[in-house]
C-alpha cells in the first residue's frame, strides 16, 4: 500500500493514491496498466502509484497535488487552452488548471454518466478509456488529457443502439443501485478490447479496480463474460479486425 495517511497532515486531496502516473505526458516512460489482468492487482496498482506520485513531483509542467491543492474559492489567474476528443468529437476547452477530468466531463460538457464516488482513485466509478486505456478521471487533470482521445460511457451506444456489453449487463442484471455500473463498463470495455473472449478469472482480475457497493460482483462478470463469447468469437473469425474502437 502506499504510505500511510496522517489524518493531521492530509486531506483526502493530498493522499498519495492519486493516480499521477496515468498521465498521457507520462506514457513513454511509465505506462500504466493497472486494468491489465495478467501484470497488476489493485494492489499492485496503487503501490505502484504511490510510488510514482513520490518520484514524479510534476507532469506536464503542471503537479496534481499543486494543482488541486489551491482553494477551490480562489479564482485561477489564468484558464488554459485545451483539445479533446471526446467520443469521436472534438472540444476545444478552455480549462483551470486545477479541473480534474471527471470535472470537465461532467461540469463543462454535462457528460454525467461518468460518476464521481470516492474522488481518489479508490473506487473505480469514474473510469474512462484515454488513449484506449481505462484511467480513473478523478485522478487525472483535464491539462493532462490536451490532444487525447476519450471514451466515456455515453459512447458506447451506437446509432440509439445499445453496446453488446451494455446489453449483456441488462440481461443479466448487472446494475443493481447502478452507481457504479459506468465504471465497470469503462474497464469491462478495456478489457474486451485487449482480450475479446475473457474468462472469469480474467474479467474479475481486470475490474478489480471498480467497487460495486451493492457487491453485485456475480452478475457483472457474467455479463462480461457472456459479452466476450459473442463479440470474441466475431474477432476469432477476422484476425485482421482491429480491436481498438472495436464495438462491444
Ligand atoms: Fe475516481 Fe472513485 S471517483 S476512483
């Protein structure tokens, strides 16, 4: 785990579990794949943050902790201009420094389906794919995430059309209160897109990283699982399909 929190010292924002790491300025040196099922457990993932918060002071010219640790009252001197791409369109944004992702999603683009439950890269609510990679948007600063390419939850859906995933949780009830459930599909989607017909065993490794409160566990890795065995076997049968942007 990552160093020990003294209640006296930190707030929740100053924790050591910000996901700093998951910067794209930071993919050459230091990819994360924390949602990888065959390298990383949670564990692994947040000993590995923390090491890595301590070790990179600033990213991108612009430190999470720095950043976030102004007044939230205090207006910033200066907004800073960015490019997203998010769920195929473009959105040129002007941004506070210290905006994380999920902010922006949410607060500027009104793309809530993206939740914020714990706001500390604990329970996986506000995962999205950046880059093709599942990142906690809490714990990513919008700055970071100039020139990306973001999926959220709202871009599963094709043409008014459920996603093979998405139908899948239906059918087999895996939203309960459902608070979760954008995060799941977020990782359960990085999953598939990596590895299309994934057992059990791999689909828990890979969501180990989102909580579900409701502890609906079962019912999720089956409908990841059920997902797979159809969607996989439509890529077994083309080799030569790309499984980025792959719909499932
Ligand atoms: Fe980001 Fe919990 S809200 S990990």
């Amino acid at each position: 785990m990552s160093a020990p929190i003294d209640p006296e010292k930190n707030t929740a924002k100053s924790t050591a579990t910000v996901a700093c790491n998951n910067s794209p300025h930071n993919a050459t040196t230091n990819p994360v794949q924390y949602l990888d099922p065959k390298s990383q457990s949670r564990r692994d993932f947040i000993q590995g943050t923390g090491v890595a918060v301590v070790a990179s002071a600033t990213l991108g010219g612009v430190s999470f902790e720095s950043a976030r640790a102004a007044s939230p009252d205090t207006p910033s001197a200066t907004l800073t201009p960015i490019a997203i791409t998010i769920n195929g369109q473009v959105h040129q944004l002007q941004v506070d420094a210290r905006w994380t992702l999920v902010e922006v999603l949410r607060d500027q683009l009104n793309l809530t389906g993206t939740k914020i439950g714990c706001d500390r890269s604990e329970c996986g609510a506000c995962t999205v794919l950046m880059n093709g990679k599942a990142v906690y948007a809490c714990s990513q600063l919008a700055v970071w995430a100039d020139g990306a390419d973001v999926l959220t939850v709202e871009g599963l859906a094709q043409n008014g059309n459920l996603s093979p995933l998405q139908q899948a949780f239906v059918d087999h009830n895996g939203p309960q209160c459902g608070f979760c459930t954008s995060g799941q599909l977020m990782s359960a989607t990085a999953l598939l897109q990596n590895s299309p017909s994934p057992d059990a065993n791999q689909v828990r490794a890979a969501l180990v990283g989102n909580l579900c409160r409701c502890s609906n566990y079962m019912a999720i890795v089956e409908a990841v699982v059920a997902t797979g065995a159809v969607t996989g076997a439509a890529v077994a049968g083309k080799p030569d399909t790309p499984r980025r942007g792959l719909s499932v």
